[in-house]
C-alpha cells in the first residue's frame, strides 16, 4: 500500500505540474497524438470497500484485494484547438482476488472473490506538455464482475457479481515514433449499482453496493 500510495501520489504531482506549464506550449497539436490507436496495457490493481463500509470488528483489516490487471484499450483523437480530445474502449481482466493476511480475510466486504473483467467506456481530454509529451484527464462508464464463491463443506455456490460505476483518471502519454507512444495512468474507479448472476440464469434485483479500486497502468500503443 505505500508503495501504492506513492506511485499515485507521484503520478498526480506530475499531472498538476504539466497540467500548468501544458497552456504556454500546446500552440498546435502535434499529429502523432491524433487518429485511431490501439494498445496493450499492465498494472497494479486494488480493490477496496469504499468510505461508507466500516469493519468495526477488525479494526485493521483494511478490507482489500490486489494484484495485476492486464488487457487492452482501442481509441480514436482528435485535435480541438490545442487540445486532444478523444473517445476510448477498454477491456481488462485481473489477477485479483481474496487472501489471509495475518489471520484475517482480505475482501472488500465481499467474501470469497475473484476479480473478473472489466469494461470501460469514455472520454479523454489533454494538452501538450512539450512537442511529443500529453497530458491528460479520462473519465466515462465502468463495469466490473467479480466471481464470488460460497463454500460450507456441504454445498458449493458460485455467483457473478455485475457491478456498474465510474471511472475517473490522469495520464501522460508519450510519442515514441509518430506511430508508436508509451504512457502511464492512475485511474479511479467507483461501483455503486450492482446484481448477482446465479448459474441456474436467475438474476436478483440490483441493488446499492460500495467499492472502490485504484489502479496504476503502463500502456504500450500504436497509432495507425
């Protein structure tokens, strides 16, 4: 987590930094930073209870799950005066999922969980911060599931948990070529609504949830 902290903490320094100097330089928009791209990104990914779920019984269980996300993002940008403005689609998995720490079960409030995929609709906005450096600002529709099991000993039941949110986030990219750029990203994301998918084909009816995950992204594109 401190690690964590500080990969995030970095990332949104260097965001408000370029984000002030971005004005003075963005004049025109270099092309590289516009039209179709398609990329492969990695990262680090943290599922936790949001702010309204509270474990008075384990004080210090911090009631998360981690590990890697992975997958894949298309886009198209286009250039509006001097910014880059863009519309992208995302599709992720994760490695995710509930562990003992300490005696205590990681999980977010959720039980025994995995972390299944993820799909992710929205915008994008950013300025040049220098001729071949973006910065930027993302935000759009998420939708997460999460594979939840129940097992006592005398019955197994398995369940998908569809979550639906929001996803709020900061990048730089960076043209390494005019077809090439690499970049890195801290993304929040919030689920508010969610419903269970029972293996009969039985839906519940949706209902309020709270999760929170963060993520810390490196992103390796193409543009064509």
């Amino acid at each position: 987590m401190k690690t964590f902290n500080y990969l995030a903490a970095s990332l949104a320094g260097s965001v408000a930094f370029l984000a002030l100097a971005a004005p003075a330089s963005a004049q025109v928009v270099n092309p590289t930073f516009t039209g179709p791209r398609v990329e492969a990104i990695v990262g680090y990914d943290i599922n936790k209870a949001g702010s309204s779920i509270d474990d008075d019984f384990n004080s210090d269980n911090d009631q998360s799950f981690e590990g890697v996300v992975y997958g894949g993002a298309i886009g198209y940008d286009f250039a509006l005066g001097g910014v880059v403005v863009g519309a992208e689609a995302e599709l992720t998995g994760s490695t995710a999922d509930t562990d003992v720490q300490d005696g205590r079960l990681e999980n977010a409030g959720l039980g025994n969980v995995d972390a299944g995929r993820d799909l992710y609709l929205g915008a994008r906005v950013g300025f040049l911060a220098q001729p071949d450096l973006l910065v930027y600002a993302k935000g759009g529709y998420t939708n997460a599931r999460y594979d939840v099991r129940v097992d006592s000993g005398d019955f197994a039941l398995a369940t998908n948990l569809k979550t639906d949110g929001y996803r709020l986030g900061a990048g730089i990219e960076y043209a390494m070529s005019p077809q090439s750029f690499a970049k890195i990203e801290y993304r929040y994301s919030n689920y508010s609504r969610a419903e269970l998918n029972f293996a009969n084909q039985a839906t519940s009816d949706r209902f309020d949830i709270d999760l929170d995950r963060h993520q810390v992204v490196l992103g390796l594109g193409v543009r064509f």
